[in-house]
C-alpha cells in the first residue's frame, strides 16, 4: 500500500492545526474580553441611571455548558453518519453569528440566547475536531493528539495580548506612532491600569472574529481532509449508529470512566469557567472594566496549556491504563480546591498554573483517552455521548452554584471550587477502586 493509499481520508494536519489554533485565539479572547465589556455596559447603564446584571457571566457560563447536555451526542452521531469535516465547518459557520450579535445588540436577553448558541456550536465543533484529529495512521496519533492540545495553549496565548491592545489602542498609538516602543510596552505588559475602555472599544475585537472564524470555516470545508475513505471509520447509516449506542449501553468500563471523569470531573472544569473572574476580582486583578492583573492570569492558563499539550502527545496512543485516569482526575480537583483556598493574588497564579497544566489532560480524557479503550467504530458516537454527559453534570452543578453563589459572586467565589473538588475527588476514588477489580487497559482483542 502506497502512503497515498494509507492517507487517503485521514486529518490533514496542515489545515486541522492552524485552524484549531484560530478557533482557540476566538475562544480566548472572547474570555478576556467579555467579563471587562460586561464592566463595560454596567458602567454605562449606571451613567444612565440604569443597571446591568452584576452576575451576568455566571449565568453566560452556565447557560452555554446546558448545550453540551445534548450537543455531543447530535455532533457524534452527525459526524459518524455524514463526516467530522462538514459538522466542524457547519460549527464554525454558526459561530460566527455570535460576534456579530455581540456588536449590534448586548441586551442581557441577547447575552443569554447567545449563550446557549455559543455552547452548541462549540459541542459540535469540539467533538468533530478532536474525532477528525484522531483520523490519522497509527504511527501519527501521538503527533495529532499533541498537536491539538498545544493548539489550545498556542492559540489562546494571543487572544489577551490582542484584546488589551485593541482596547487600548488610542491610548497606545501616540506612543507608537513616535516610536516610544518601551512606554508602549510598559504600558502593555506591566500591572499599570490604563484608561478605562468603553462599550465601543470592543466593536473592533468582534470584528476581527467574525472574519477569522469565516476563514476557519472555508478552510476545513474546502482542505481540512483528504480525499478518499479512511479505512477504518467508513460512514453508516443510521441503523449502525443505533447498534452503536446500543454497543455502548453495554460496556462497564466505558460506564465507569463516563461517571468519573466526566459526570463527576465535569463541575471541576465548570467551577473555573464559571467563577474565575470573580476569584481574581476578589484578590484584585481586576475592578469592573479595568484590568488590573487579569490579562497575566489569561495568559498564564494559556501558556500552560502549551506544556500540557506536549505532555499529552507523550501519552496518547499508548492506551493507558486506569490509574493514568485517576491520576489526571485527583490532580486535576486538587489544583481546584488550592484556587479556593489561596489568599493572594500570587498563590492564585500558581494554582492556576497547575490547574491549566492538569485541564489539557482532563480535556484528553474525554476524547483520545476515551477513544482508545474503545472499539473504533464507535469513536465519535462514544465521545459524544461522554462529553454530553459531562455536560449534564456541569449544568447541574452550574444551577446550583448559581443560586447558592451569586448573591455576593466576589466575597463567595472560593466555594465553588471546594465543592467540585469534593465530586472530582469522589469520582476519583470511584474510579482507583473500580480499575482494581475490572482493568480499564484490556487487551487489544476485547477493544477492536
């Protein structure tokens, strides 16, 4: 067989990595940006005599993880019936809406509808990427596996640096534009507070998105994947996608990694998502719309995600045994109780660190681990069931956290991470004791 032959249908890396890379920068810099835009309108509306909800990012969060609920299950089985390449450009396509809303109508109502669309089109695109990214030769899982989680960390790391320069672009330019490059970056990357920015100097940052994320969506349409058939994921019909969910229903240790890492490990993520802005205003890094430290702790979980990245690629594709899950698992609630406990702005760097480290791991977890100890036909639909049901346990937990902790969303922001760290941590024992009576890792007979 040619590697013509061998490649035919497979993940075309070149176009796969750079436009995950783009999707992250989007992610990303969406996350910089809104909590200090949401500052942004609540300063303006209260210059009106009006108000704006002081909790609005904690009801964002949890309204777009209710989307994973349903949406990895709808992406899986899209994916396995008409293709990974399709459902992730329709994702993309989809996305692009949200920008565009964002500039012509803020409204609270239009926040939370966006929400919701947000965390459905990032369910399909999340699972028919990280499933085409698996749609490699053998000798190229690690390689793919590595590529996609460092993409996170090499995307993202722009998406602060590009959001507090467009921000501050008028304030920037003067030096700039007289050559004074070292005020300019002392003024970029130093704690100093700059002049707070307005509901306008966000417009140009949403702009920018919805062009990239069209270009993203062209790309993978168009080049994202060979032609041909990749031999060992050939499209069914649906009758073999119901024998599939069927297939799944009967396997114990697919059951017993779902529950842990996922229904269990899914608040740990939530908890961060949901209620890190308010952990690092409460230790002041940042104040309504100004930014006060806020761009360095973005920063720092991006880096780390390049790191984490790597350290994936050394273990994908080699089946790992259980205990590699219940080790990502227990690092992973650690490092969440440690943001609660910590008192200082320095203490929540580190913590931060070790958390983003450990995520890249828990992110893999749900997909190519996931993946590996499971037949091949059912790859798509198995991830997509996984991460759905991650998201139903953090939708759970994100309800409850959002009536219990936004009364007062700064003073009580320590206390959702001690609660997911409780669940990670019994999903963590849950597991050590289950692989111990039936072995997760099983020989590659029982999972082929």
């Amino acid at each position: 067989m040619t590697q013509t032959e061998r490649d035919a249908g497979t993940a075309r890396l070149l176009i796969v990595v750079p436009v995950a890379v783009t999707a992250f920068f989007y992610t990303s810099i969406l996350n910089y940006s809104l909590p200090l835009f949401f500052g942004a309108l609540g300063e303006a509306a209260e210059e009106k005599g009006g108000s704006y909800p002081a909790d609005i990012w904690s009801k964002l969060v949890f309204l777009q993880v209710l989307p994973w609920i349903i949406g990895p299950v709808i992406s899986g089985v899209l994916a396995r019936r008409y293709g990974e390449r399709l459902v992730w450009s329709a994702a993309l396509f989809g996305k692009a809406l949200v920008p565009v809303m964002l500039v012509l109508n803020p409204a609270p109502f239009m926040i939370y509808i966006l929400a919701v669309w947000q965390g459905f089109t990032g369910a399909l695109m999340w699972i028919a990427g990280i499933s085409l990214v698996q749609m490699v030769v053998p000798e190229k899982k690690g390689l793919s596996n590595g590529w996609m989680m460092a993409s996170l960390g090499i995307g993202s790391v722009f998406g602060p640096i590009c959001g507090r320069t467009l921000l501050h672009r008028a304030e920037l330019s003067g030096p700039a534009f007289s050559g004074q490059w070292s005020e300019v970056w002392s003024k970029l990357l130093t704690f100093t507070p700059m002049e707070r920015p307005g509901v306008d100097d966000f417009t140009m940052i949403f702009s920018i998105l919805i062009f990239t994320t069209l270009a993203c969506a062209v790309a993978i349409l168009c080049w994202g994947q060979r032609p041909g058939k990749f031999d060992t994921h050939d499209a069914y019909d649906w009758s073999q996608t119901r024998a599939d969910l069927g297939q799944l229903t009967r396997n114990p240790r697919f059951w017993a990694l779902v529950i842990s890492l996922c229904v269990l490990g899914g608040p740990v993520f939530q908890a961060n998502n949901q209620f890190l802005p308010y952990r690092a205003e409460d230790l002041g890094l940042k104040s309504g719309s100004q930014d006060l430290g806020w761009i360095w702790l973005n920063l720092l979980q991006t880096i780390m995600w390049i790191p984490g990245g790597a350290a994936v690629g050394l273990l994908a594709g080699r089946k790992a045994p259980g205990v590699a899950a219940v080790l990502m698992l227990g690092s992973f609630s650690i490092a969440a109780a440690a943001i609660g406990w910590c008192s200082a702005s320095w203490m929540l760097f580190v913590y931060v660190a070790i958390f983003e480290f450990s995520r890249q791991f828990m992110r893999w977890s749900h997909s190519g681990y996931m993946s590996e100890h499971l037949p091949d036909h059912l790859r798509s639909t198995g991830m997509g069931v996984a991460i759905s049901l991650s998201g139903l346990g953090s939708a759970i937990w994100g309800w409850a956290a959002d009536l219990l902790y936004t009364t007062n969303p700064v003073q009580q922001s320590a206390m959702p991470f001690y609660s997911a760290a409780v669940l990670g941590i019994v999903g963590c024992i849950g597991l050590f004791l289950f692989d111990r009576v039936y072995p997760i890792r099983q020989p590659e007979s029982d999972t082929s």
